[in-house]
C-alpha cells in the first residue's frame, strides 16, 4: 500500500517540474515530506537532474546576458537625447518682465495708431505716438539698471516692437500722403529680412528636434541679439521722421523742406544699417545653445 502511494507521488511531483521547465516558472525551493526515504530523495534528485534543471539555468544564465546588453544598448541609445532635454531645460529664463510688458504694450499701441492715422486723428495719433516712445524709453532704462529685469527674450522683443510700430506707421502715413511710398517700400523691405534672420536663428539654434511648441516658447531662449550701434541710430532717425511727420499736419509745415530732407536722411541710415548687418553677421547674434 505505502509503495504504491510513493510511487504515485513521485510520478506527480516528476510531472509538477516537467511542467514547471515547459512554463519557464523557476522554484527555487523544494520540501520532502520527513517520511520519505533516503532512496526517494536520491530518485527526486535525479528526476530534478533529468528534467532539465541545468538547461533551465543555462536558458536564464543567457536571458540576464541578453537583458543587460539591451539595457546598455538602450542606455548609451538615450544619452544623447537626454543631453539635449537637459540643455533645453537648462535655456528657461522668466518672461513675464517689466520691460517685456511694455514691448508688448507698444506692439498693440501700433495698429491702434495706424488707423487713427488713416483716420487722419492726427492729434490723438500724435499722442499716442509720444505713449508708445515712453515705453521704449522706460523698457531700455529698466533693462540696464535692474539685471533681473533683463532677458535674451526682451534683446529680440524691444527690435522686434520698434521694426512693428514703425512698418504700421509708415504704411499709414504713406496712406495719409505724408511720406513717399518707396522710402516705406525700403524700410518695410530691411524690417522682413532682419525679422527673417530672426526666426532662422531660432531655427537652427532650438535644440533638435524642433517643434512648434519648442520655437514659439518664449520661456526657453536660445540666442541674444546684439544690434548694430547705426541699427540704433536708424531706429531713433525713423521714429523721429514719424514723429515729425505726424505733427506737420497739427503744426502746419507738410510742405516743409526740412521735413523733405529728413526723408533722404532716413533712407540712407537705413540702408547702411542693412549693410551693417550683413557685414557684421555672426556678431550680431550670441548663441546661448553652444551644441547646436
């Protein structure tokens, strides 16, 4: 009776690690019941060996080979992808400045203005005017004194409201007759080229891969511009050519040949601040993202 029950459990439990090394389940430990004999542990041990125990440990040996090549192909595959992330995040500076918010104050001043231009409200345009120029003032004077107030992004928000509020102001004035249409066709022509080389500075300096979330965010800044000393003097020439040319009308010396002269002298400031950065390129711009 008792050899026929430990006979049924060994083909049981030979049949439990058969089916444990089909299903790869690994068991670690085994109990004997006390009662079994001396020779039964001998017979399990060999139906353990005969099972395929070693080929098990042969099959996982190779598995954590495999395992630990493919973390390390994944690892070295991710490390330069991870650089980049890092070095992205690294670029993040606060925008929500002072000088910041007056530059877009002046960008949503200029179509305003422009209309009561076209309007021909030239006194209320002309204040205005003045408004939008104390912004400029006050955004400049806050950025040089206060560092924490300065920002890679405001270096190319402050042109970038200056070349927009003057683009408006002279196709309104060209509209209200009172500055010739190619001296706007010559400014407006410099302000798409320089805002041009702008956003392909962006481009190339964004750290890959690029997208639109990436080249439209303005916390994340990627390079400062650095104008030309004539691209200022320019600037101020044609603000002041805009200034002058909207308080003719109020103060009543339209045909003025002062005012005539001015023209020409804004035409050649711009021209030469054109140049000024085609020749001076690369100096114009410095890259904070030195990878790319």
């Amino acid at each position: 009776m008792w050899t026929f029950i430990e006979e049924r459990m060994k083909y049981l439990i030979i049949s439990l690690l058969l089916y444990v090394d089909q299903n790869d389940i690994q068991i670690t430990t085994v109990s004997i019941c006390p009662c079994q004999s001396a020779d039964f542990a001998l017979q399990m041990d060999f139906a353990l060996n005969a099972s395929g125990k070693p080929e098990l440990d042969e099959k996982y040996s190779k598995q954590d080979s495999r395992e630990k090549d493919e973390d390390q192909v994944a690892s070295s595959s991710s490390t330069p992808s991870n650089e980049g992330h890092f070095q992205f995040k690294e670029l993040y500076e606060n925008p929500w400045t002072i000088p910041n918010y007056l530059c877009m104050a002046r960008i949503m001043l200029s179509p305003l203005i422009g209309y009561l231009i076209m309007e021909q409200y030239f006194h209320v345009s002309l204040g205005l005017f003045l408004l939008a120029g104390a912004t400029d003032l006050m955004d400049g004077y806050i950025a040089r004194n206060w560092p924490n107030q300065k920002s890679a992004l405001g270096s190319a928000l402050d042109p970038l409201a200056d070349k927009i509020l003057i683009s408006v102001l002279y196709v309104s004035l060209t509209y209200a007759e009172l500055i010739p249409a190619p001296l706007t066709a010559l400014i407006i022509s410099r302000d798409i080229v320089l805002i041009a080389a702008v956003f392909y500075v962006r481009y190339k300096t964004v750290p890959p891969p690029v997208t639109l979330s990436k080249f439209f965010n303005p916390c994340y800044t990627t390079a400062r511009l650095k104008p030309t000393l004539i691209s200022k003097i320019n600037t101020a020439v044609q603000l002041f050519l805009v200034a002058a040319s909207l308080a003719s009308p109020v103060f009543h010396y339209t045909d003025s040949v002062l005012l005539q002269s001015l023209w020409y002298i804004t035409a050649l400031t711009t021209t030469v601040s054109a140049y000024s950065y085609y020749h001076y390129g690369k100096k114009t711009v410095e890259v904070l993202n030195k990878q790319k």
